[in-house]
C-alpha cells in the first residue's frame, strides 16, 4: 500500500528520543510523599498510562510490600469515589487534561488519599490537583500514540520508588545508564518479526510481572497503529482457555524482562504454544546488549525495542502512525 514518505516520521523520532527520557526521568530528584502512614496504593490511569501503571505496581509491591493495584477513574468521575485514608494515590496522565483523570485526582485527595501524579504537561490540571509530580520531562509529544512519554512513564515511577525505598535508588540509576546506551539500537530479529506481523491477522502478547504490563501496551499500539487483533495475556493466564485459539492462525510475541522468577512460566508458555503450530517470537533486553536491569526498566527497553516494529507494521499496511483515524491525542471520557 502507497503511504506518504513522511507518514509516521513524529512517532519514530519520538521513540528515538526514549531513552534519553528514561534516563532522565528516572535519576531526577523527587522529595515530598513518604511511605509513612501508607497501607496502599491505588493508580489511576487510561489507555498506555495504564499500561505503565501496571508495570510499576509489580515494581513497587516487590520493593515495599504494599499492595498496589488499579482504580478505575469512573469510580470518581461517575460514581461518589471510595474511602481512600491511609492511601496513595499514582495518576499517570501525559497530558493530565482527561477530565475523568482531573477528577479522579481531586476526588481521591478529598477522599483522604496522598496523591502523586505522573505528567508530562507541566501545569496540568491533574498536576493542580497532586500533592506531588513526577515529571515525564518528554517534551512535545506529536504523534497521536505515546511512545517515548509511557516509558517516560515507567522511569518517572521508578525515580518515586527510589525515593519512597532508598535502597532501590542505586539499581533504578544503572538501570538508566543502560537504557539510555539503547539509543539507536534495533532488535536483532526486527525483520523477521515485521514479517511476521505482516502476515499475522491475530497477535499473541505474553508477558509476566512487569512484562504482564509492557505486553498491554503494545498490543494496544499494534491495534491502535496497525489495526491488528492484538490481545496481552499473563503467561500464567494464557494456557487455560485462551490457548484454544492457537488452533487458528495466530502470531505469539513473548516479552521476556529475563527476571528469573518468570522463566519457567514463560517457558511453559512457548513450549505450549509451538506444540501446537503457533509461530512464537521472544524478545529479551540482552538480545540488543541490555543487562543488569530492574524488571521495569526491562520492560521499559522492551517497549522501546517493540515500538520500531509497530512503526514498521503500519507503514508497510499503509497506515500513517503518527494520525490513526479513529483516535486524538487527548481523549475526554467519563
């Protein structure tokens, strides 16, 4: 299919730019929220901030032992909100102008909840209604779907937890220095997994922990810039029900941060589903030399390894990912 030479040009210089913004957004000074008083965290998020929320809550339950879990935004933009005392509250929002997000930070705070927001926007009206921010720090973001500001995300979150746990801080720093030597690296099986995706009319994504989360964000971009069927799964959910239809064609991608607690799940996931036919591609950071990294920048450099290939895929379809036609920038829901 024909596509203009410029289609999609935003979105790939903006994945270029990621990893300059995880590093920075995950070393910058953050003083304000402690863990004090804290019996649990809440995010608040839509769409590939929710993705990246999810991503952190496997982090942030490891590093603190709280549980950490995801509110959905209705609860305070439709409904009457729910008792938030003795908790905090994460809103990631890039833009921080969703009105349900406005909403739900001021709700959660007259609740009786700490809250901390991600943005990228400075002077947002969530960030008006926080009692801390994060900034993503990402600059203009002008491709319709976000890129370098959910990993921005994921490195904004991370910067909070080394503030929250101390002892975090040193890894969450190396963990930066290696996403950041990413820049201008490619996947070594980029054109066979383009390939692959381009013959594929229903898509696989399987992560665990915070590979869970990196697998929802980029089947949302696959259907999002390519119109592809892309559904995520857990490793440890997809081998009840869901395997079944790897009878049909289908096209498996397996996101591997490499933490070792997930090995054998992941392992029993792809053996499964080659047993029965399904092509199966697994991506892990070291494959482009990043070693050494916390599970979320992990999922972070694999979403930075993934984006190139969802580019790719949409031009070849002859989409112009940086203006899907169903979808805006800054989407208003209740």
């Amino acid at each position: 299919m024909n596509v203009s030479p410029d289609a999609g040009r935003h979105m790939a210089d903006e994945i270029a730019e990621a990893p300059a913004v995880f590093a920075r957004a995950a070393t910058q000074p953050v003083t304000g929220i402690t863990l004090e008083g804290i019996r649990a965290i809440y995010t608040i998020a839509r769409g590939s901030s929710d993705a990246a929320a999810n991503i952190l809550s496997y982090e942030v339950m490891r590093e603190t032992g709280l549980p950490m879990t995801s509110l959905p935004p209705s609860v305070f933009s439709v409904g009457k909100g729910v008792a938030m005392a003795g908790a905090l509250a994460l809103v990631i929002s890039q833009s921080g102008a969703s009105d349900d997000l406005v909403r739900s930070a001021k709700g959660a705070r007259e609740k009786g909840a700490r809250v901390a927001a991600i943005v990228n926007a400075a002077g947002s009206k969530v960030q008006a209604e926080a009692d801390m921010t994060l900034p993503i720090g990402a600059g203009p973001e002008l491709a319709v779907p976000a890129t370098k500001t959910v990993i921005g995300s994921i490195a904004a979150g991370m910067a909070l937890l080394s503030h929250l746990v101390p002892a975090y801080a040193p890894r969450a720093a190396a963990s930066a220095a290696v996403v950041a030597a990413l820049a201008g690296r490619d996947h070594p099986q980029t054109r066979a997994l383009v390939a692959a995706l381009l013959r594929a009319s229903h898509v696989y994504v399987i992560g665990r922990d915070t590979g869970y989360g990196a697998a929802q964000e980029l089947a949302l971009k696959l259907k999002e810039t390519c119109a592809l069927h892309a559904e995520a799964y857990s490793s440890s959910e997809v081998l009840h029900g869901p395997l079944q239809l790897a009878t049909n064609p289908l096209l498996v991608l397996i996101l591997d941060t490499e933490s070792p607690e997930v090995q054998d799940s992941l392992n029993t996931a792809e053996a499964r589903f080659r047993a029965v036919g399904a092509p199966v591609f697994r991506l892990r950071p070291s494959e482009a030399g990043a070693t050494g990294l916390t599970p979320a920048a992990a999922a972070a450099a694999l979403l930075y390894l993934a984006y190139p290939l969802v580019l790719a895929t949409a031009r070849a379809l002859g989409h112009d990912p940086d203006r899907p036609e169903t979808l805006s920038k800054v989407t208003q829901t209740t």
